[in-house]
C-alpha cells in the first residue's frame, strides 16, 4: 500500500510539475466553465478556507475567506496565483495574503478541525496508481483525510468528472491496462469515478451530501494528459459529466 502511493505522488509530481509553465494558458480554454464554477461556489466560502490540488487558479472568491491555504503536490503551480474575471485568467492582487504549501491529500499536514472550508476541484481522479483498487483505496483515505481536518459543520466542495454508465464500465474493465500503456509515455491516467461511488466513499466518513450540481463544460476543453487535443465539450459532456457535490461534516472528530 505504501509503495503505491508513493508512486502516486512522484508521478503525479513530476507530471503537473512538468506542465507548470503552460498549464494556467491551456485553462484560458475553460474559463468559461472556470467563471461558472467560481459563481457557483463562491456562495459556501466561509472562514478558515483550504483549497487542495489548487493548480494555480482559485475558483471561488477568496475574499470571502478569513484565510486562505492553498495546496498542491506540485510547488511549481502555485507560484503564480490566477482567478477568472470578466473571460479571463486575471492573476490574484494580494497573493501575498494567500498562504501556499505543498500537500499530498492523502497525508495533509495539519491538525485536526483545521479548517470552516475545504475545496477539492478535479484532483480525486489524480489519485490513480496501476492498481485499481488501489487507486479507489487512495480516494477513500484523501476523504478520511478531509474530514479529520475538517470543522464539524464545516462546508467541503468536491468537484469531480464523472463518466456516463458505459463509459464507466469500459474503464473499470480496461483501466489497469490504459494505465500500463500510458505510463510508457509518463503519463498517468485518471482513474474517474461515478457518482454512486463518490457518494459511498462520503457515507464511509459521515460526510452528508446536500446536492450535487451539474456544470456543463465550456465549449472547448482543456485537458492535461494530452494538451494539444482541445475536444469541444458537447463530445466531452457524452463521456464525462461536471459534478460539484455540497458536503456538510455533520460529525465532531
């Protein structure tokens, strides 16, 4: 189990690290969908707030916060902050006030009931390792992780895609194999996850799902495996669905 998740971490490192130079240009692409989402959850944003696999773009209005931490395993995203604004990737005026540290979801590196606020955009499906139960392992220990450092009461904000029925089935069947050719080419696939699962992995830790929103994607995608294939998102929207879940932690540690 150690062993697989440190490849975890060393290949999702080195991966995001690698694209840190272009990766906030290639989500200029989605900023559209990135603006909706900032809208959307800008109403749950409140105290202590924790923002992890941050990328470099905050996705919420960080002004609503009392202070905010942002994390990634790659240092490199987050030394140049951006937010969308008005169809653009503007970069965040008063960063300084921004505290950011390099974090493994599945280790955080704070005391328990640290934080009002916890936000996870699209970093579950980074989760992957060759093993696929093991990368469902990952998923369950990053929320038990979550949780423990999570005020009762406190708000989680859990963005993640999730593939429609057939495709879902075609990845569980053929996941360790995709995953083997592409690590050929350093490439770690995402492991994506359905919405019945994700909802199992929060009964397992008591967190309460009070809704799941759908956000359709922008009309162009960017994705990072392979940056230059940008899909139109109408094709994107038939394999993988926008799913942002409001979670309370109900629960004292």
């Amino acid at each position: 189990m150690k062993k697989a998740k440190s490849l975890s971490v060393k290949h999702q490192q080195d991966y995001f690290n690698n694209l840190s130079s272009h990766y906030s240009e290639g989500n200029e692409l989605n900023v559209d969908f990135i603006e909706r989402l900032k809208k959307i959850s800008s109403h749950f944003i409140s105290g202590d707030v924790l923002d992890i696999g941050n990328g470099g773009i905050i996705s919420f209005d960080y002004r609503k916060g009392s202070s905010i931490t942002v994390g990634d395993l790659a240092i490199e995203l987050l030394k140049t902050l951006k937010t969308p604004k008005d169809g653009k990737l503007v970069v965040v005026k008063n960063s300084d006030k921004i505290k950011r540290v390099q974090l493994n979801v599945l280790d955080l590196p704070f005391k328990d009931n640290s934080f009002d606020t916890i936000v996870m955009f699209n970093v579950a499906h980074h989760l992957s390792v060759a093993s696929l139960e093991q990368s469902k392992k990952n998923v369950h220990q990053a929320f038990k992780e979550i949780r423990r450092v999570l005020k009762k009461d406190g708000t989680f904000l859990f963005l993640e895609n999730c593939p429609t029925p057939p495709v879902k089935m075609g990845i569980d069947l053929t996941y360790e194999f995709w995953y083997w050719l592409l690590m050929r080419f350093k490439k770690p696939l995402p492991y994506f996850l359905s919405v019945s699962q994700i909802r199992d992995f929060l009964a397992k830790q008591r967190l309460g799902v009070l809704g799941i929103i759908n956000l359709e994607w922008s009309k162009k995608i960017y994705q990072p495996i392979m940056p230059s294939f940008s899909p139109p998102g109408w094709l994107w929207e038939l394999v993988l669905k926008n799913q942002l879940f409001i979670i309370k932690n109900n629960e004292r540690n």
